[in-house]
C-alpha cells in the first residue's frame, strides 16, 4: 500500500494486538472507578451507556469518516488508505484491525473528550466500558472476516457486514450490531438474495 516500508508496517497489525494495548487500559478504568463511591445500580447504567455511545461512535466513524472520500486524487488515495483498502482486500488478515497509529490517538482524543463532558464520578467505568465496546467491534470485525458461524447472533451478525461488502456498501454500517442501521435507516433493500 506503501512505497515507504516504515509506513507499510504502520498500516498493519496483528488480531490480538488491539489487545495488549486495550486490556490494561480497561483494567487501570476499572480500578479508577473502584476507588470512587458509586452505587452498585451505577454500574450497569454506566455500563450500557458505555456500550451505547460505543455503538453510535462505531456507526458514525464508519459511515461518516471510513466511507467519506475527498474530490481529487488525493481524495481517492486518503480513502484508500483509511478504509478503502479493506473493501478492496476484505480478507487481508492483517489489515482487519485498526493499527496502533490510529486506534492510539483516537482513544486518546474520545479520552479527554469523555472526561470533559462526564463526571469524574461515572467517566472511568464509563470509558473502561467504551474500550470494551471497541474491542468487540475490532476482534469481532476480525472474526467475521476469517471464521464461519453455523448459526446464532454471530451468524446474524457477519451476515450483515458481509452484505455492507459485498451487496451494498452505502448500506449497513453497524460493524457489531446493525441498531444505528434501523434507527437511522440505512438498513438494506429487502431483495431476495442469489
């Protein structure tokens, strides 16, 4: 994708590394959020409202910036590198997962964009959540990608995304749950599939 092999090696990584970056991350939230005063009903409020602001920033990222391409040839070659190569190569196992270049500086960016609108009394949990939502979305992506459900919510799952791919891209840009699809209505055209 990249003439520079400095820059080829930034646009790839490894399923489980999102992991070793995320996991102490959510772990070091948690404890934060130990050591504050809540409720025991608190948690599962900040918990799903974790989750849920997850689910909107995943939706929005993708059908927003993933799928946004500037006019020109810079345009077109910016998109490529962003999301375009994943469309064009959906099963390059490498580029399945966002890379530390870019997931880094997002969390960074929705970290202290959380701590100036939420309390300090719900934003650890609340984030530690949030990270968890991403996790889901990034190995899950991985998954739909290389593994074949028989059946069950996975199968659901991985049956929409791979309709985003394959039958209407401008459709379906909930990656990990197709709500936003419904509730926005990007879901797709009911045709009988081939």
């Amino acid at each position: 994708m990249f003439k520079s092999d400095f820059f080829e090696a930034l646009s790839k990584v490894h399923f489980t590394v999102p992991l070793y970056l995320f996991i102490p991350v959510i772990i070091y939230c948690f404890y934060r959020s130990a050591l504050i005063d809540m409720a025991l009903w608190e948690y599962p409020v900040d918990f799903l409202a974790g989750m849920l602001i997850w689910t909107i920033v995943e939706y929005v990222m993708h059908r927003y910036v993933f799928h946004f391409e500037l006019p020109g040839t810079i345009g077109r070659r910016l998109h490529f590198i962003i999301h375009g190569v994943h469309h064009d190569y959906p099963s390059d196992r490498l580029r399945l997962v966002m890379p530390p270049s870019l997931s880094i500086p997002l969390a960074i960016g929705f970290f202290y964009l959380f701590k100036a609108c939420i309390p300090d009394r719900y934003f650890w949990f609340f984030f530690g959540t949030f990270l968890i939502g991403y996790l889901i979305y990034d190995i899950g992506h991985y998954a739909m990608h290389h593994f074949n459900f028989k059946s069950g919510i996975f199968k659901k799952i991985k049956h929409h995304h791979m309709r985003h791919h394959y039958q209407e891209p401008e459709k379906g840009y909930g990656v990990s749950s197709p709500l936003w699809d419904h509730v926005v209505g990007s879901v797709f055209t009911n045709r009988t599939e081939k």
